[in-house]
C-alpha cells in the first residue's frame, strides 16, 4: 500500500516539475524524495516519471495516478481536519436512543439549538419504549447517548437529568375531570383504563402501582406509545397514566395529578470516558431539565 509521504512527494514532483523543486518544498534531500519515488514504483509495477537531462517528465502511467494521488492527499486532510473538530466538541455524528415519550418535549429543543450552533453535528435519532433496550444499546456501543427512565441493567453510566411527574389523562366527561385536585390512584380500579403493550416499561410501573394500592385495572386497550396512550384517554376510551413528556403539544386534555404523587428519573446514558461531542450534549440536557408545559402545570396546581 503506497504511503502518503510517496503520494505527496509525486504530487510535488507533478507541482515544481522537477525532483529538485519538490525536495526543496517538502524539506526532503534529493536522495530521500528519490527513494520514496522509486518505492511507489515499485508497488504500481511501472515508471511513474521519466527522467531527463532537465527534470522529469510524467508517463502515462504517472499521468493517470496523479488525480487519485491527490485526492486521497486531500481524503487524509480532511481526516485530520474531522477528528480535531471533533476533538474539540464542533461536529461528528451523534447516534441517540431516546425514549419515545421524550422525544417532543425533552430531546427536541436540546436538538433545535445543537442544529443551530453547529450544521456540522448530525443526530441520528432511534427512538423506543424499553430503557433497557437504551441501556443495552448504549453499552453495546450502537448508541453513543441514551436518554430514558433509569434501567433495570447495568453496562453504561447515567447521569440524572431531573424527574417527570406521571399524570392521569381523563375522558372529558368522566366523573372526576371537573373535579379540582388529584385523582386518587385506587380510582383507577373504578373504570376502564387505557394500558400498556408489555414490550413498553410503563406497562409493568403501572401494574406494581396498581398492585401496590390493591387496585385491579380493566385494560379497555393497550399501546405501546404513551402519547397514544393519552389521545386515546382524551378520546373517551378511558384513563390513562402518562408521563408528562408524553402529553401531545397545545392539547394536553384534562390532566390531574396522582395521589400519592408519581414522579420518575430521567436519565441521560452514555459510555465511560465521554468524547466532547457526547459531553456537549449531555450537558445541554442537563440544563434543560425536565420542564412541564404551562398548560399542564396550570391543571396540577392545587
């Protein structure tokens, strides 16, 4: 495989049009340029260059390597040139797994001004209904920041970014939406209840809350999307229990609190020994929080 140091003193030879004028631009003797020169000979199997009595002349052979030369002088910059921006916290490619309820209200603000800092950093964005499944991706190494309740498995460091409350979002015309004040979590067990699919970690959180009270839910439905989830209460199927993050943008429907309050950690995971890009990210969330919207805060109140 033909060094970049042979690679560019050819180039420098096509440039000055002489091994003299090449060596001197390179800082190189003649015998060392040569030498290099007469190596990637060796390698592409035929003269790149013609010698003269008066410099050197490209064969067809030296005519037709030059262009990939310098490209791959110019491929081995932009390596360089990356890695230090990189290094340095400004670009790279961000691979985030984040919890699909945090998507709208957490993750995208965080992404809005990381695009407007810097075009130079792209996010590539999976979103799922599992910590466990971030977690497991983070520490397998296909994610580089994941962004969920705190998992039930250890393999990557989490960092707290703050805690979300659980809410419930009632039918409009159910018994309690014009009601003030908390639902009790035993009220629950007195009508249908927009559940969980398995494969979504709150479907397991609201069954040991349920229990927990001696409550028995009536599963009218179940999703796997908590967003879904509070549409579909909204809609009049039943109540549902969501974390405030979940809640649609501008039409959140009647939403209470629970008594006894329910809160949950949100987590930001990440392997050890962070780059700058991941750190840079992983701070900006901290700063950002866990917000509740103004209009859901509005019905919480006492």
């Amino acid at each position: 495989m033909p060094t970049l140091r042979a690679l560019e003193c050819l180039v420098a030879v096509f440039d000055h049009g002489s091994v003299t004028g090449a060596a001197a631009a390179l800082h190189l003797s003649q015998p060392a340029l040569s030498h290099q020169l007469a190596q990637l000979e060796r390698e592409v199997g035929t003269p790149l260059l013609e010698r003269l009595p008066r410099g050197v002349r490209p064969t067809v052979a030296g005519r037709a390597v030059h262009a990939d030369a310098v490209a791959a002088l110019e491929a081995a910059g932009r390596v360089l040139t990356t890695g230090r921006t990189v290094a340095a916290g400004g670009a790279g490619v961000l691979r985030v797994a984040c919890a699909e309820t945090m998507t709208a209200g957490l993750l995208a603000p965080v992404l809005r001004a990381a695009a407007g800092a810097t075009a130079r950093t792209r996010v590539e964005l999976t979103e799922l209904t599992s910590a466990d499944e971030i977690a497991a991706r983070v520490a397998d190494g296909a994610a580089d920041v994941g962004v969920c309740p705190p998992p039930g498995r250890d393999g990557a460091d989490a960092e707290v970014l703050g805690r979300e409350p659980l809410v419930a979002v009632l039918p409009r015309r159910h018994p309690l939406a014009g009601a003030p004040g908390p639902v009790p979590v035993v009220a629950l067990g007195e009508g249908p209840v927009v559940h969980y699919d398995p494969a979504n970690g709150l479907a397991g959180w609201l069954d040991t809350l349920a229990a927990t009270h001696g409550v028995r839910l009536d599963a009218v439905t179940r999703t796997r999307s908590a967003t879904t989830a509070a549409r579909l209460a909204d809609a009049g199927l039943g109540v549902a229990v969501v974390p405030v993050t979940a809640l649609p943008a501008g039409a959140p429907g009647v939403v209470r609190a629970l008594a006894p309050a329910q809160d949950r950690e949100v987590v930001a995971l990440t392997r050890p020994g962070r780059d700058p890009v991941v750190a840079a990210f992983v701070a900006a969330l901290r700063r950002r929080g866990v917000p509740v919207p103004a209009a859901v805060a509005a019905q919480l109140a006492p």
